[in-house]
C-alpha cells in the first residue's frame, strides 16, 4: 500500500482543513489518510477526533463520504483519523480562532461607534427639525441680550428672517409704554438666572402689536460670568387679545356697548374715595314693556341701542359717562358737578329722548320715548356706594309715583320719600319671604246651598312675619304687582299646592282648590309656561286646580284674558271670574269670558239683607249666570238671612265665615274633609 502523509508543517493544508471544518470553504482539498503499521497506538476513533475538532459526529461522516476528511478503515469497518494530523488542526484552528475573536470585537467596536455617530447625527436632526419648524421662538443671547440665534418663528413674531435679527435684541420692538419694564424683566433676569411666563408687547417691522410671553434662563461661565441668555417665547397675542375682550365684556353691556353695573360701581367707589363731589342719575323708561310687546323685542333692543347713542352724546360735553345697569335702566355719572349742572342734564336727556324716532317698518314709527330720572348728589346723598345707590334709586322711584316722564332729586324729607321707602321695604320683605320659604297657604272651604257639603276650597296666600304671625295680601299685594315679584310669589303658590295634594295622597282624588291669580301673571307666557311644566311633573290631576282672576284684570286686557282662559280650560283647569261687580260690572262681558264660575263680590253679599240695590244685582246675575250655564258663588256669607235669600235667587255656592273660616291648608281637619269630598262640580 502507498503510504501518503501530510507533512505536519504543511500550514496550507492545515488551513484547508480549518477552513472546511469551521464550513467556510466546500472546495477545500481533500485529506486522505493510509495506514500504516505504526499508527495503531496513534489514533483517534472518530468520536475522539470530533471532540477535539468541535465538530459533531454526523459531519465528519459526510466528510468521510465527501472525501474531504477522509478516515482510515480497521479491519472491522470502524474509522481512524491520525494523531499528529487531528493535532495540527486544532492547533491551528485554535490560533486562527482567537485571531478571529479579536477581530471580531474590533468590528462590533466599530459598529457600535458607527450606531452611535448614526444615532447621534439622527438625534441632531431630529432637534434640527423641532427646532426650525417650532411655532415658539427659541432665540439665544449674548451677554449683552443681542440675539446670537433664532429660529425660523422670527418671521412671524418680527417680521424679519433670523439672519437679519442677528445683532438685535427684544428692546428694539417695545411699544413705548413697557420700555421700563422689559428692562426690569432683563435686571431680574441677571438677578435670579431664570423668569417664566413673562409677557411683554412688541410691535412687529410691519406695525402689528405683538403679545408675547417670555421664558428665559441665563447661560454663565465656570467663573460665574453672564455668557448669554437662551430662552423661548410664544405669540399669545390671540389668547392676550381674547383675554381683554372677556374682561371688556365682564364691564360692559353686550347690546350696546356701554359699561354696565359692575364699572358703574368701580366708578363710584373711586369717585367716593376722591372726595371730590359729583352726580350720580338713575334712570328708567317709563312703559318700555308696551314696546316690547307690541313691537317686539327686536325692535326693543334697536331702541336700547338708539338712545344709548343719544345719552351717551349728550352728557359729553359734561364729561359724565352712560352706564346701563339693567334691561330698561341706565345710569350716569357726572364727576365734579352740583346739583343745578345736574338736573339741566338730566332736562337735555329727556329732551333727547322725547325726540328720538325709530322708523321699525313702513308706516309705523317709535316715538315719544320717556323715562323717570332720580338724582342724588355725593357725598351729601350718600357717602358710601350702598347709600347713594339707594337714594338714587328712592328718587327715582318718587320721579315714577309723580307721574313719569321727570326728574326728581334726592329729598330725604319729602312725604313721598316715606312713600317710596315702603314700597322698597316691601320688595325687600317679599323677595326675602320666597327666598326664607315664608309664604303659607291657607285654605276656605266652599259649600253647596243645596246641602252645605263642602265641594272646593279657595286657596288664601299669607306670608308668615318673624313674630310668627301672618300677613294678608292686601297690606303687600301693589307692591308685588309694580315690582313683578307677584309671579314669582303666584308660582310659589302652585308649588306649594301641588306638594300639599301629593304629600296628602291626595293626587287624582274628587277634590279642587281655587288658587288666586295675579293679572300680571296671567298676561306673561312664561309664567304660564313654568306652571305647565310644574303640572306636567306632577301626579295632580288638571282638573283638580282652579284659577280666580279678578273681573279688573280680566277687562285689563280681554284679549290676553280669552286666551288664558281657553288654554288653561283645554287641559281640565277651571276658571272662576272672581269680585264680579267691583270692577266694570258688565254683563256683556260676561259672555265674553268662557268661565266656569262667577263669584259676587263680596260687599254686594254684605249688604244684601239691607240695601235693594244688591239684592237686584245678585239676583240678576244669578238670572244672567244659569242662562250662560255659569255657576255663582257668593262670597263674604256671614248669616243664615243672606243664605236664606241666596237660595231664593238660585245661587248655587257660597262661602264665608257662617260656614268656615280660613285655615292653614296642612290643618287636620282641612285634610279630613277633602278626603270626604264628592263634588258634583267635579
């Protein structure tokens, strides 16, 4: 047999070898190996050459195959590798792989390097990019405060590109009036090393004002020296511009522009405080609400804003200055005037206002505006604001009860001003009784003639004193009605009722109560609106309320009356026409009304038993009532003879003290009787 060696220095072969075993080479030369005599004792099986060459025992099996590592046979079959040759390999692989590992980790060094310089020229970039298409100017300083940088936001603060910005700082763009304090924002600055959220009024190189708002911070060297400044700042001129419109709008009339109640009182304080005397006017249209409703108001808010154009102009030349405080009330304030000054004014503003024209359609015109003017003049009428507002306020009130259409300067020991005072006392008194919750119900039962069984009752309103008494209306009811506070109290009334019938398990039963009405309240739809709603939440049957309206109010204003009537009867309402006799006292309207009852007023009953006159106007109104199929209620019984001739004349209900007399609605008995109730009127 040819015996065929490898030499041991044969690096070529060795690195063939290497490379096939590390897979990197298929074209590595072969390597065969013949046996000789002398190699028994230098052998490796083939599991021992794979342990050594790291490689596993399938692979040196297909280089057998492959002739790549070819193995020597034993006479059993079982493959051989060399000794010296297996050595050589792995001492030249192990060399070459250690050579391998270093160069290996210079690479991932490099990479790494190479993923960080990436990272950071991304990471440039990316501030780059923020930083140029930031809608904030970010800007850099020198320690003088010239500009060193800015961003491409200069244009639009400046109105000028960064490069020409160069060199400049913000002073060169103050409005004049904050030079001062910018400087002191730049001595702060240096002072505390850091501001936020200043902001300052720029006008740009095209003349627009410019708001902007300031944070910066200040760069200093290892020696603690000023290097610069860097900082941002935002335009807010938008939200500055908002700002001051809302605070205009907190002081000033939406509709006409004009300061309203909030600077009149700003105005006073500083007026009072100066010492320096002056005139306070208080003024409200007379009638305005005709306007509204008969031309609407649209044409009502084209009038406010007409005359406050007038006012305004024609107190100018006195320095003085219109508030209006309310929807039909105006106010003006004359510094440094006396009481003559004032009262010719107020003469020129009526005047103006008596010749004013609104032209609201063709044909039809607005005119002859007035308005009653109260004037006080301060200190003497008041040297705190609460006390001139309230003696303005009192004169002008007494400007009203002298007829409209005038003036009238504070005078503290006028009758009329006791007059006045007691009407204030009285709004004062009603709105603090809604808002203490002391308006009681008292209720009166009505009886059928026929056989005194109770069918309904009258609800009787009383406001409830600190001494624990209770107030009729009679001593507070014009008051209500001239201040308008009736509706509200009339509302209260329904609430009232409308809990008490529930909270009684009441709600759906044969039982009605008549509840008093103010005209006034009968006239506004809103009310009308607030009761529906009122009704519509709760479990009270329509039919089991009733309204009384008097015979004035209802002649007051037939049209508004008519309609009232047909809309709360469409629902199961009734109506009673209540004092008939005390106003009009026509049977022509009669017919006009489509009401349920007619209740006589209560001086005809009085008087039945004595006077012939009463007894022909009962009984002709009891005559005229069954014919229009309307039931009579006579009212103020107080004696078994009127019941007696009441019956005679066909009166079918009656009420007064002969049968009871008025008691707190929650009373025990009260409630005994309703849940006994059977009304035919039902």
């Amino acid at each position: 047999m040819v015996v065929q060696r490898l030499h041991q220095h044969d690096t070529a072969t060795v690195q063939y070898c290497l490379a096939a075993i590390q897979g990197k080479s298929h074209t590595a030369p072969v390597i065969r190996m013949t046996a000789t005599n002398d190699m028994a004792n230098n052998e490796y099986t083939i599991q021992e050459a794979a342990a050594l060459l790291g490689v596993p025992i399938p692979k040196l099996r297909r280089w057998d195959q492959q002739g790549v590592l070819v193995a020597v046979r034993t006479s059993g079959g079982h493959r051989r590798y060399p000794k010296d040759l297996v050595d050589q390999i792995v001492s030249a692989s192990g060399t070459d792989q250690k050579m391998s590992h270093e160069l290996a980790a210079v690479k991932r060094t490099l990479a790494e390097k190479r993923r960080i310089i990436q990272l950071l020229l991304e990471s440039e970039g990316r501030y780059r990019d923020l930083v140029e298409t930031s809608h904030d100017l970010i800007w850099a300083t020198d320690s003088q405060g010239s500009f060193t940088y800015l961003n491409n936001a200069a244009h639009d603060i400046f109105g000028l590109a960064p490069d020409a910005m160069l060199g400049r700082c913000f002073f060169d763009f103050e409005v004049d009036s904050v030079r001062i304090a910018n400087r002191r924002f730049l001595s702060q600055l240096k002072r505390d090393g850091e501001i936020k959220h200043y902001v300052t009024h720029l006008r740009s190189r095209n003349g627009e004002d410019r708001w902007i708002g300031i944070n910066a911070r200040v760069t200093v060297s290892e020696s603690n020296e000023v290097r610069g400044i860097r900082g941002t700042a935002r335009d807010i001129t938008e939200a500055h511009v908002a700002q001051l419109r809302i605070e205009h709008l907190a002081m000033h009339d939406a509709l006409t522009d004009l300061p309203n109640r909030n600077a009149l009182h700003r105005t006073l304080e500083r007026a009072l405080e100066s010492g320096v005397p002056g005139a306070l006017m208080v003024m409200n249209f007379d009638h305005f609400k005709y306007v509204n409703d008969n031309f609407g108001h649209h044409t009502g808010d084209q009038i406010m804003s007409g005359v406050s154009s007038v006012m305004r102009e024609t107190v100018l030349r006195h320095d003085g200055e219109v508030y209006r405080t309310g929807g039909d009330e105006f106010a003006i304030h004359l510094p440094a005037v006396q009481r003559a000054e004032a009262i010719q004014v107020a003469e020129r503003v009526q005047a103006a206002l008596r010749h004013y024209r609104l032209q609201v359609a063709e044909g039809r015109i607005v005119s002859n505006i007035s308005a009653s003017i109260g004037i006080g003049i301060y200190p003497v009428h008041g040297n705190t604001l609460p006390a001139l507002l309230s003696n303005v306020e009192i004169s002008m009130r007494q400007a009203k009860d002298m007829g409209r259409s005038r003036h009238a300067v504070f005078d503290p020991e006028s009758g009329a001003l006791r007059k006045t005072h007691k009407r204030i006392h009285w709004a004062k008194k009603l709105r603090d009784a809604l808002d203490r919750d002391q308006i009681v119900l008292f209720a009166q039962p009505i009886v059928r003639l026929s056989d005194y069984k109770t069918t309904h009752h009258e609800v009787l309103l009383r406001i409830r004193d600190e001494h624990g008494g209770y107030i009729s209306p009679a001593v507070f009811m014009d008051v209500a009605e001239s201040t308008g506070i009736v509706r509200e109290i009339d509302l209260r009334v329904v609430e009232k009722l409308l809990a008490h019938i529930t909270r009684s398990g009441l709600a759906g039963a044969k039982v009605r109560y008549f509840i008093n009405l103010s005209g006034i309240s009968m006239s506004s739809q809103d009310w009308v609106d607030r009761f529906m709603a009122l009704l519509a939440k709760s479990d009270v049957h329509p039919n089991q309320l009733g309204f009384e309206i008097t015979e004035t109010a209802a002649l007051s204003d037939v049209e508004v009356a008519m309609k009232f009537i047909r809309r709360l009867r469409a629902i199961g309402c009734r109506i009673a026409l209540d004092d008939f006799g005390s106003g009009f006292s026509s049977f022509y309207y009669l017919r006009q009304f489509d009401v349920d009852y007619v209740k006589i007023d209560g001086s005809f009953i009085r008087d039945l038993a004595d006077d012939n006159g009463s007894r022909l106007f009962v009984k002709a109104l009891n005559d005229v009532a069954q014919g229009m199929k309307k039931q009579v209620i006579a009212e103020w019984v107080e004696s078994a003879a009127a019941v007696e001739m009441l019956v005679g004349m066909g009166t079918q209900y009656a009420q007064g003290y002969y049968f009871h007399k008025p008691k707190l609605l929650e009373a025990p008995d009260i409630t005994a009787d309703q849940r006994l109730l059977v009304s035919s009127a039902a």
